[in-house]
C-alpha cells in the first residue's frame, strides 16, 4: 500500500488544494489522512456529477483541486466530463476505485461495471492510469503531464489494497 | 414581471466584479446579454451551476460569486444544494429564475410548482432564503436585489416569474473561449 500521507503530500506539492467526490471503502486510509491534512481542503459530495462542477469552478477561480470516486460513479459523470470538463478544456485529476474484479467476486453489484470500466474510459475519451505501489509516483507525474499539456480530464484507476489496506 | 427583466434588474445592482454562473439555455443567454462580460456561461452540464458557483466561491473568497439558474436546472442538481447548506460559504449567492418550466426547450412543464422553495432551502441548512412570486406582484421591492448582491451571507433568492416572449441568439463564443475569458478578467 502506497502512505496516504505521502501521496496527499505529493499532490499538495503539485498545486492541489482540494479534495471532493464520494467516498470508496477502497480509499477508506485516503479519506482519514485528507481529514487530517492541512493543504488539502476535503469537501463531501452528494453525487460524482457534482464533485466534477465543484472542482471545475474551483479551477476556473484559478486553483487545482482532484476528485476521489467508484467507478460506479464513471456512469453518473457522462455529462459533467463531456458537457463542462472536456468541453470547456478543464484539467481534471480523478481517482477512481477499480472495482468489480477478483476482490469484489462476492460484490455482483460492482461486476459489469468492473467488466466495462475501461471500455467506458476509452469511449470518453479519458487517457487512464492503473496505479500500483512500485512507481507510483512515475504514474503520477505521468498523468499530471498529460492533464496539463491538453488541459482535459485524466483518470487514476486504483485498486483495493493501494490507495487503502 | 418574467426572468430577463429580472436579469435586466439584477444589472443595477451590480459592481462588475462580480463572478456570475449562469445555467444553460435561456438564462446564460440572458446573462450574456444583460450582465457584465465576461463571465461563466454554461452551455451544457444541466443541473451543475449550483456546484460550479460553489467550488469558484471556495476559490475565490475575496468575491461575490452569484450563480443564477432556471428552476429546471436547479431541480435537477438539487443535492448540490445541500452541499452548498453544508459549506457555508459567505460569498455564494444562488438566484433561482422560476417559471415552472424548461423554457429553452419548449416551456414543458417542471415540477416546480409543488415545491417551497423557501421550507425547502432552508431545511438544506441555508438560513437567508427570500421567495417571491412575481406573477402576482408587478414590481420587486428595491431592497430585495440590493440585499442579494450585498449583504454578506449565504444567500438564495427565489423568483417566481412569467415566461419570457424573447428569444435570445446562442453565446457567440466557444465554451474554451468562454473560459479563456473568464480567466483573464
């Protein structure tokens, strides 16, 4: 498991300030060490949709913020990402649980989304990233390359055990 | 009175420093036409503005932020409003341009008419709440607005409006236009 501590960390180093989206067991560690962090404000959403617009104004003030959700939520954010985010070329940091595949075998409620997860992604259009505890930060700054350079939303897929034991 | 002359009015009342996010369709429109330029005119993403307003009045503490949206649009993000009751955010102002109806598309019916905005808004944890229907009364008392723009709380006004007989052209610029600008005002 990568230290959340130092991963929050690391992303308040790269200019981000705040935190929203709705809450994944799998980044259960993630969300104890946001309530303790003094960089990164932490807002609680009702739905993903709505993390992205709070994020997306929050960068059209002129800060960076990033948005933490399940990859059920991928389904709820179609509008959001191809109506505002992508349309009005906002870059948009989001980690989304990868859920739906081996762990989640007694969870039949994650499958078809875990089967389509990155099937959804291509078809946004949405470069993505699996993040894995070796290199982690290579991956990052990878992603935030290419959030940056296009200036349009980017995906960290995290799997159970990294971002949470 | 209907929503554009609402808009009209709301123009009196303002600075120009003001940051506007405005829903899409006829009210962002209308902002475009009325407001100072530039500012955040929503093309897409029904539903949102309420977040949007929000997450810029985080950003942006040091300024008014007024998100003005249709009942359509703020119905269908209703949750965010609760987020809004939740943060508490001083400088965040939502003007709700209530006709009962998705105007931009053929005024079908919304289920607006059922609801009490001011109940409703205030048990989401947002304390100054005003609603007014101005189907029946002719004019706004001149405070109202002036209190909206100014005062420095949470705000959300509720206007209930006739729908409007203008028909108002798309926003000429592209929405990365629309940001660029709004970024460099």
């Amino acid at each position: 498991m990568i230290d959340t501590e130092q991963f929050l960390s690391f992303l308040s180093e790269q200019g981000f300030s705040l935190a929203t989206g709705v809450p994944c067991s799998y980044f259960k560690d993630t969300f104890v060490s946001l309530e303790k962090s003094k960089e990164i404000n932490y807002i609680p959403a009702t739905r993903e949709d709505e993390a992205v617009g709070i994020i997306c104004g929050y960068f059209l003030g002129g800060k960076n913020g990033f948005l933490i959700l399940q990859n059920s939520g991928l389904a709820t954010i179609g509008d959001a990402l191809t109506s505002l985010a992508q349309l009005y070329k906002i870059p948009l940091l989001m980690f989304v649980s990868y859920r739906g595949l081996e762990p989640d075998a007694d969870f039949p409620e994650h499958l078809v989304m875990g089967d389509v997860t990155e099937d959804v992604l291509e078809a946004y259009q949405i470069p993505y990233w699996i993040l894995c505890e070796e290199n982690w930060k290579n991956t990052m700054e990878q992603a935030l390359k290419v959030m940056k350079d296009s200036s349009l939303p980017v995906c960290v897929l995290v799997k159970m055990g990294v971002l949470s034991q | 009175m209907k929503g554009a002359e609402v808009i009209q009015k709301l123009n009196e009342y303002l600075t120009g420093e003001e940051l506007i996010v405005s829903s899409n369709g006829n009210v962002s429109r209308q902002a475009y036409n009325f407001l100072p330029q530039p500012q955040v005119y929503l093309r897409g993403s029904m539903g949102l503005p309420v977040s949007i307003g929000l997450g810029l009045a985080i950003s942006q503490p040091k300024k008014k932020v007024i998100v003005i949206t249709g009942d359509g649009n703020f119905l269908m993000g209703l949750s965010s409003v609760t987020t809004v009751g939740f943060a508490k955010q001083n400088n965040l102002r939502i003007l709700i341009i209530d006709n009962e109806s998705y105007a931009t598309t053929g005024c079908q019916e919304t289920v607006s008419s059922a609801l009490n905005y001011g109940e409703m808004v205030k048990g989401m944890g947002i304390e100054s709440v005003m609603s007014i229907d101005l189907t029946k009364e002719k004019e706004m008392t001149s405070d109202l607005l002036d209190q909206f723009v100014n005062k420095e709380e949470l705000q959300v006004l509720h206007i209930r409006v006739e729908i409007d007989d203008i028909n108002l052209e798309n926003i000429p610029w592209h929405p990365i236009e629309i940001k660029e600008n709004f970024q460099n005002r």
